[in-house]
C-alpha cells in the first residue's frame, strides 16, 4: 500500500507567493508516490515536499495501513500458520496500535463508525483469501527497504512483499481502493515495475512479475511479467520525471497542473488556478458535489 516516504529536500524560507529567486535542491530521493505527485502537480509536489504543508491522512488510507500491517505480520508467519484464525488475531493485536495512531485520531470516528472502520479493515484483510492461499506462498521478504540508483536517479521505495515463486521472483504491493480501469493499468503498473528494477539492480536476480493486489470487495490483481522492455520503459520515465524535477527545482518554477484531482487537494484554498478549475468544472456539472474543495470554492 505504498508508504509514503518524503524524499529530503532542502527546507526553505518560502514566502508562499509561488515563486522564489533561490534555487531549491532537487530531493535526494525519489519514491515511486513523490514521482507520481510531481508528475500530477508539480506545485502541489511543491506544497507537500518543500513546504511540508500538512496533508490530511483520508480514512481509506488509514484503513489501509491497518490491512497492511497485519498482512505484514501474518506473511511473516511459517506458512501453516497463516489462516483467517490466525489473521483476526493479528488484527485485534495491531487495532490496539491503529487506536493510539495520530491519523487515526485524526479521523475523530465515534463508536459506530470506529466499528465500520473496523469492518473496512477485516473486509481487506479477507480479501487477500480471493486472490492466494497464503499458507502456499513461499515469502522471500516483507517491508523491504530499497535505496539504489536506476539509470542514475537515487531511487528508494519499500517493497510489501517479495515471492519465490515456480517462475522466479514476484514482487507485490498491496492496494487499498478500487482498482484502476484498463485504461490506467499500465500507470499504476510502473511503480512495481521500478520495484522490480530496483530488486533486480541489487541482487542480480531480477523479478520475473510485478503485481499490485487490491484487496476489499472490488479487489483484483494487477499483474505484469517484468518484461526487460516493460521494466526500462518504467525507468526511463522515472528518469524523465526525475529531470522535469530538477529543473524545476533549479528555477523554482513548480507550475499547477489544475484538473479534476484539484476538487480533492488539501492545498487549494493556497492555489488560483485550482480554484478556478474546480469552478468550472462546477458549472459545467464535471465535479462531484462530495468533492472536500467545493464549499471553498462555492
Ligand atoms: S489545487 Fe490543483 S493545481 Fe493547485 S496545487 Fe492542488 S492539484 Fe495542483
């Protein structure tokens, strides 16, 4: 389910008008969702990472990183062991450390919905039984730190979760959410892809599928054979990325990308140009009401 992992820039005095005559550093690392928000927006990139504006952690999120962690210490399990018995314990082990969680706590849930909350977790936490028996997966790792160069941009991700599986290795991260349509699979496949690639660069082994599993009711997997030519094409455009930042970051110039994500940006109220996307798109009944940027921009 993807970490986030804030790649370190250097903070600057920002004065919140947009734009500076002092060049900021590039980060020193890129992750797969600090590329992917850049890519989306490059000044809400700005806003997250050199300003280090707050975000606000969604409950889908939150319900996320509950399923995770127990499929994290369940994968971890010897293969027996790892039943639906075993996966509720778990889940009431880790509820404990979800109820102390700041995010949690920010969602500021009463009875009811914490037991809903509750609910959403055990039904991702199922959903892993849709797709695999886990008593038959041979786990190579969980929760793996990875930190090298690809095609010289210093890469660094975590990686849910790898297989040794009877085609090679397998690497997956885990999903909360809906799966994507057909026409956005291959974007949301680039980032296991550059897992892949980051795997294969350290170990001299390389992967031979990357998979995406979104777990829940919707759930689905999302698979590709790390093709050499899949695998390059996804560093090549992380590279890409990698110097659009750079530039960027070298004049200051984090330009909005205004479109149909800005009615759900926790930075709007900051951003013109995403408030008037979100009119627009109002007026033109292009927007959902529910949309958290709507009563700001009504
Ligand atoms: S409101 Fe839209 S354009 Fe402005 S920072 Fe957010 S995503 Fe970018």
């Amino acid at each position: 389910m993807g970490r986030a992992i804030h790649p370190t820039v250097t903070p600057l005095g920002y004065n919140k008008t947009m734009s500076t005559d002092v060049a900021i550093s590039p980060p020193r690392h890129l992750s797969p969702s600090s590329a992917s928000l850049f890519e989306q927006c490059p000044r809400r990139w700005r806003f997250r990472y050199v300003d280090r504006l707050p975000e606000p952690v969604g409950e889908e999120a939150v319900v996320g990183t509950f399923a995770h962690r127990v499929l994290e210490l369940l994968l971890g399990e010897p293969a027996a062991a790892r039943t639906q018995d075993r996966a509720r314990e778990l889940a009431r082990q880790v509820w404990t450390e979800v109820e102390a969680d700041t995010d949690f706590r920010s969602l500021a849930l009463d009875d009811a919905a914490a037991r809903a909350f509750r609910w959403k977790g055990w039904t991702a936490i199922a959903g892993l039984w849709d797709h695999e028996d886990p008593c038959s997966v041979e786990v190579a790792s969980t929760e793996r730190r990875i930190e090298v160069a690809l095609d010289g941009v210093p890469f660094l991700g975590v990686v849910d979760r790898i297989d040794r599986c009877a085609d090679g290795l397998v690497v997956t991260d885990y999903k909360s959410g809906r799966p994507p349509s057909r026409r956005f699979q291959d974007d949301k496949l680039a980032q296991v892809l550059l897992y892949a690639a980051a795997v294969g660069a350290i170990d001299g082994d390389a992967p031979a599928r990357a998979r995406l599993v979104y777990l829940g009711r919707e759930g689905r997997v999302v698979e590709a054979d790390a093709r050499p030519e899949l695998v390059d094409s996804a560093v090549a455009a992380l590279r890409a990325t990698w110097e659009r930042l750079g530039e960027a970051a070298r004049a200051d110039t984090f330009d909005p990308a205004p479109g149909p994500l800005c009615g759900w940006c926790p930075h709007v109220d900051r951003c013109p140009e995403g408030q008037a996307e979100v009119r627009v798109r109002l007026e033109q009944g292009r927007m959902r009401l529910d949309a958290p940027a709507v009563p700001l921009v009504a």
